[in-house]
C-alpha cells in the first residue's frame, strides 16, 4: 500500500495513504456539521468547526499511537519494522519478518487494543474534568468523543478474526494449542470470514431499519475484512510454499544489462522496443542500480534523448539485490519492501540474472496445486 510520509518516530517512517484523507474529511464534516451541533447546541458554526478540527487531528494522532505500540513492541523484540501506513479503514504497521514465537505474537498484538483502552481512559477523565470548569464545555465534548471512539476502537480491534487484533491474539493461542502456524492462521483467517459475514449481514439489518450510510459503512468493512481474512491465510501458504524454491531456479540467466551514462532514447530504442522487459540491471562494473520502463515513460519524450539512465533510475547495491540462493519467498518479500517488479540476482559481486513477479506467476501456473493449497 502506497502512502506519503509525514513524520518518523522512534525511527518508524508514519505515511499516510490518499485514502485516508477520505475518512478525515467525513469525520471533520460529521463532528463539526451534525454531531457537535446536535450534542452541544448554541455553540457557534466557528465553535463547531474548531471543535470538529482538533477531534479529527486528536483522532488522527489515537490510530498513530494505537499503531506505534504494535510498533515498539515489534521492536522491543528485534524485529524490524518497516513503516506505519494510515489509510481509510484505520492503519497497518509493517514488519518485515513473521513473528517469531506465539507469546511475542500475543503480545505485539495486544499493544494496540490496550493502548486505545488507555486513551480511552485519559480522555475520559479529561472530559470528566473539564466539564466542571467554566468555559471548558467545548474542550469537554472533544475529549467525550475521543474516549467513546477510542474504547470502540479497542473493542473492535479484538474481535477474533484475522487481520484483526484479536484475531492475531486468536491465532497466537492456536499456534500455541497447535505447535502450528499454518493450521493457526487458517483458523484465525476462518475467524476473520465469520466476523466479516456477520457485519455485512448487521449492514443489511441496518438497510432495512433505514440507515443506508450506516449500513455502507459497517456493510463494506465487513466485506474487506472478510476479503483481507481469505487472502491473509494464501499468503502464507503461498509463502511456504515458495521458500523451497529458490531464487537460481526461477530467474533468467545473462540478463540484458544497461550502462548508467546511455540516453533513455539509446534505451528505448535498443532495449524497451526490442526486448519484452519491464526492468533493467544498471552495472558500471558493479551493481548500479535498476532502470524500469516507467520510469522512463515518466520522462516526457522530448527529454529522451539529453536525460541519462543514472538520472531516473532507481538506485541498487548489492545489498538490495538477491542471492541465486535465497527462497523465492523472500525475493516476492523484498519486491514489496523496494516497490519493485523485478530484481537483479548477483553472486560474487557479478550480475548472473533477473527474477520478477511474472516468473513467479508462471511457475506458480504450471503448479497448480500451490494455488488451489492456498485458496482452501
């Protein structure tokens, strides 16, 4: 999922995804345009909007903080954390490894939840608070509503279907029951079906008592939980699968390399026209980087034959590329943490090969069996 970044804490990059300005944008016109006026009246349109902006920003910073303690317990337990991404059903914290055991699973896990529970409880006693002071009506409704939504936000992250955090908590103790992280996460995943049936059919009963937003809302969450609870238990079969396939067999050998000083029209016209590729090594006597042909359908043609490879290209090392030795599941794994389709593949500092998402499609094709595994 692509996003923009907007801050780095404790190292963790924080972005947000464009969808998330959708949600931001209903929140701050329902709060500030029925909710408020409704709850507190006589406040004042500028009042409203006020107290519609800092909920929606305090909102913001809640799922930031629920992700960030999934974060830094990920961390505590060294595994490397990739970013936080918000987006418009909430946020998703990135790790680049499984995690190791199911206590720690338990525990990643149970951050989030708890650290809404926490807001919850701060925000209460801060509206508590504030409601007895003159004047402070407005900050008193603001610090209200962020501690219903941030106990509901709690709550609902503990339903037990995965990708849910409850879910993960469920999977964590069949894993333990088990000695299974495959038949665990089938049965997490199986959970997260159920609990996504169940709110697209509480969707429907809202239609039906004449709460259409509403039942958009609630219908579509269940519909991509269910969607998201089906999809997580194939990866990881898929992944298993792939990661006694290795990287050498899949690749293609003496692949066609690029020189960092040609034109982008030298490219086009020698490379992108003649070969059905969507991505180029660039070796200057060791790994340079990889040139892919968006990138240059980026550059306006005018601009072809005066711009450079090393201009556009994506910068590589060796350190990004990867070992004819390694699984293909950690390749597809690295094609996601670099935003790429396609990698070089070098042994001893020489470039023998490319592997791309298609080569892993075509093997996957012609072994049918890995997909059918994946879809039960």
């Amino acid at each position: 999922m692509k996003g923009f970044r907007i801050a780095t804490l404790f190292g963790i990059p924080i972005e947000i995804n464009v969808s998330w300005l959708i949600i931001f944008t209903i929140i701050f016109w329902s709060l500030s345009a029925a909710v408020f006026p409704m709850t507190y009246p006589g406040l004042g349109r500028g009042v409203y909007l006020l107290m519609g902006a800092v909920t929606t920003v305090l909102f913001f910073a809640s799922l930031i903080a629920h992700e960030l303690s999934h974060s830094l317990v990920s961390q505590h337990f060294g595994l490397r954390v990739r970013r936080i991404v918000l987006f418009v059903f909430g946020g998703i914290s990135e790790t680049t490894q499984e995690l190791p055991s199911p206590a720690i699973e338990f525990k990643v896990a149970i951050a989030g939840p708890l650290m809404s529970f926490a807001l919850g409880a701060l925000f209460a006693l801060l509206a508590r608070g504030l409601d007895t002071m003159p004047g402070f009506f407005a900050a008193a409704g603001v610090c209200a509503w962020l501690a219903v939504v941030n106990l509901a936000l709690g709550l609902f992250n503990l339903l037990p279907g995965f990708p849910l955090d409850g879910g993960r908590v469920l999977r964590a103790a069949a894993w333990q029951a088990t000695g299974s992280l495959r038949r665990a996460t089938r049965i997490a995943s199986r959970g997260g079906q159920i609990v996504g049936g169940l709110l697209m059919l509480w969707g429907l009963l809202r239609v039906m008592a004449g709460d259409l937003f509403g039942a958009i809302w609630i219908g579509f969450i269940g519909y991509l939980l269910f969607q998201a609870a089906a999809s997580q238990y194939g990866e990881m079969v898929l992944h298993a699968a792939l990661s006694g396939v290795g990287v050498g067999d899949l690749m293609t050998r003496d692949p066609q390399v690029l020189d960092p000083d040609m034109t982008l029209s030298a490219v086009v016209d020698d490379y992108l026209l003649r070969y059905p590729y969507e991505g180029y090594p660039v070796v200057d006597g060791h790994l340079d980087g990889l040139l892919q042909a968006k990138q240059v359908k980026a550059v306006p043609p005018e601009e072809w034959s005066r711009r450079r490879v090393r201009e556009v290209m994506t910068p590589l090392g060796d350190a990004q590329a990867l070992d004819p030795h390694a699984s293909v599941a950690d390749a597809l794994q690295r094609f996601s943490q670099l935003d790429v389709g396609r990698l070089p593949v070098v042994e001893e500092g020489r470039v023998i090969g490319m592997l791309s998402q298609s080569d892993v499609i075509r093997y996957l094709a012609w072994h049918p069996e890995i997909e059918k595994s994946a879809g039960t």
